[in-house]
C-alpha cells in the first residue's frame, strides 16, 4: 500500500541580524558600527573599518531605512488617505501625489476608506504611528477631529476635494461652483430644459452639497429651465429608475447631470435597461472623465477634473509646510474642462 505523502516542511525563517550581532562578530562596540553605518570612517581605524564590512557582509545585515530616518528626524514619507480607490477620481489624485513625492525624494503611504467614514480615524491614527512627516487627505470629512489632532502635534495637512468641518488646512479642490454652471448652461444651451442632477447622498460631504448648491442656484438663475434633485444609493436602482420615468412622463427634453463618474455609471445602466439613447431620449453630462466615456452609446459628455494637477498641487502645498512655510491656510480650486460628445446633442 501506498505510503501517504508527507506535508512539506518549511525551515523558519533566519532571525535577522541586528547592529549587536554585527558589533559581536567583528569584536567592536554598537556605537562603532553606527560609525561605520553613518559615513563616519574617518573616526575609525582602517583595520577596524575592515572588520565591520566583513561582519555585516558574513551576517547579510541591512540597516532599517526608518530606523535610521527616525535617527536623522525625518521619515520622508508622506501619508495619503483617500475615499474609495475604485473611483477613478482617487486613482488619479493618487498617480498626481505620487509623481510629486517621487520627484521631491519622498514615499507616499495610502490608506483607501473604502467610503467608510468610520474608518477615517483609523486611517489617520495608523499613518501617523508610521512616523509620516505630512498627511493628504480625500475623506468624506466625517471626522476631522482626528486630523485636527494630527495637525496639533506638528505634521502639515492639505485637504483635498473635501473639507472638514472647523479645520483650517490648505484646501485643494475642483471649482465645483464654475463646474455645474458649466455642465447645466451646456445642456440647456444644447436645447435640454428638464435637468435631473443625480448625485451619492450630500449630507455631510462638502464637494457634494456645494454640487447641489450650485445646481440649484443655476435653475434659480434661468427660469426658462426646470429641474430637481435625485440622491441615489448604492444597490437601489429601481428608485433611480423610477426618477429617470418620472421626467420622462413630464413631457419636456430631459436631461441628467450626473455627479461624478460612479454616478454617471449608475446612470449609464439604467438607460440601457428602459432601452432609450443618449442624445435621443435624454442628454447627459458626466462630472469626471474616464477611459470608458468615449465608449458608451454616442460617447458620454463630460467635466474633465484636473486630477493629476490636484494631486501633484496637494503634494507641493504640503512639502512648502514641511520646508517651514508659515502662511494662512490656502485655498486652489481648480477649473473643470468641458469635453463635448454625443449625449449631450440631441439627435
């Protein structure tokens, strides 16, 4: 019969060597290998410089690049905490934020959210026990009680799309004001008179509820246009369904202004499910640009965001902070760029 075969064993892994293992192999003291490891040779004789090297190549010893960053008072990391790294939004301001930091001689660290605004204090708390000399923050702004405290221990933080309640920061951010004016007066102009601005629940996230604001202070400004307000939830299309019916059951040129590219994807699907056409049926211009825009239907219309340039301003804002710039806090908006295709031309 058969034997069974045998699991495989796995040796532990080596303990790694330590500056003590080093300084006991080659007979010296610790602070003699912390010369060594520091440049200090000069300090040391040639003969004993010799026997450092070898000891720290017979052991395979590697100095902790924190540790010795800690040593010097500079990390040289740079903390990022964002919303939801599956939107494209925060793809992009991270790509911008890590060009920057790579070009400035620093390591960004990212905590993604995953939209939970629970988790917010946890994120901060976590980069901050990392030693990170600065934080840029994309949150929902539910907590700005922990990045306050952040603030107050010396470490610069820029916020970036979303404010937080009483903190002054440096704020870098899409004009969300000249952004809907532009979207709205496009469709209205592109011959849309009924607007549906569809948006994630605004309570409580500042770049949403300035985007409803500014919505409704456009239709306020032009009386010839009608419009509402639609908050949409994930998992709950049928109601965004039901909306898109009811302002096709008005009876005038409908149109969506969706609020960012999730938004516009919800949206998306569920014009294909009542089996209508952009253009056709209803126009539509989406807040962000993404790869798949040009593919949907006729193309969708969009508000380009400078997202990279957000990043990238963000990380430049911060490391004037660190460098001891002492001015009051900053505030960039940034202008969106209106890129036209076939959902907003009606056919």
């Amino acid at each position: 019969m058969p034997s069974k075969p045998r699991p495989p064993v796995f040796a532990p892994a080596a303990a790694r060597a330590t500056i003590a293992d080093v300084a006991e192999k080659a007979g010296v003291s610790k602070a003699t290998v912390s010369r060594f490891l520091n440049r200090r040779d000069e300090l040391l004789t040639p003969e004993i410089a010799a026997r450092v090297e070898s000891a720290i190549a017979a052991l395979g010893y590697a100095p902790s690049p924190m540790a010795q960053a800690l040593k010097r008072g500079r990390s040289r990391l740079v903390g990022l905490v964002v919303a939801d790294v599956t939107n494209p939004f925060s793809v992009a301001v991270l790509r911008g934020a890590e060009k920057a930091c790579q070009e400035a001689g620093y390591l960004l660290m990212l905590f993604n959210l995953g939209d939970d605004s629970r988790r917010e204090r946890d994120a901060i708390q976590a980069l901050a026990s990392y030693h990170v000399e600065g934080l840029i923050l994309n949150t929902l702004g539910a907590d700005e009680g922990a990045a306050a405290a952040v603030a107050r221990q010396g470490r610069p933080v820029v916020l970036v799309d979303r404010r937080h309640a009483n903190m002054q920061a440096d704020f870098v951010s899409l004009d969300n004001v000249g952004a809907i004016r532009m979207a709205a007066g496009h469709l209205l102009e592109s011959g849309w008179d009924d607007l549906l601005f569809v948006t994630e629940p605004a309570a409580g996230v500042s770049s949403r509820e300035e985007r409803v604001a500014a919505f409704r202070a456009f239709l306020a400004a032009h009386p010839q246009a009608s419009g509402e307000v639609f908050e949409s939830s994930a998992g709950d299309a049928a109601a965004l369904e039901t909306a898109l019916r009811a302002q096709q059951a008005r009876g005038r040129r409908p149109a969506v202004l969706a609020s960012n590219a999730v938004i516009t994807l919800r949206v998306a699907d569920a014009v294909a499910r009542q089996g209508w056409a952009f253009g056709r049926d209803l126009g539509l211009v989406g807040i962000d640009e993404t790869e798949w825009a040009p593919l949907v239907g006729p193309g969708l219309t969009t508000i380009a965001q400078p997202t990279d340039a957000r990043g990238r301003l963000a990380t430049a804002c911060l490391l004037e902070r660190l460098q001891g710039l002492d001015l009051p806090p900053r505030q960039i908006l940034l202008p969106g760029r209106l890129v036209v295709r076939g959902s907003s031309i009606r056919a």
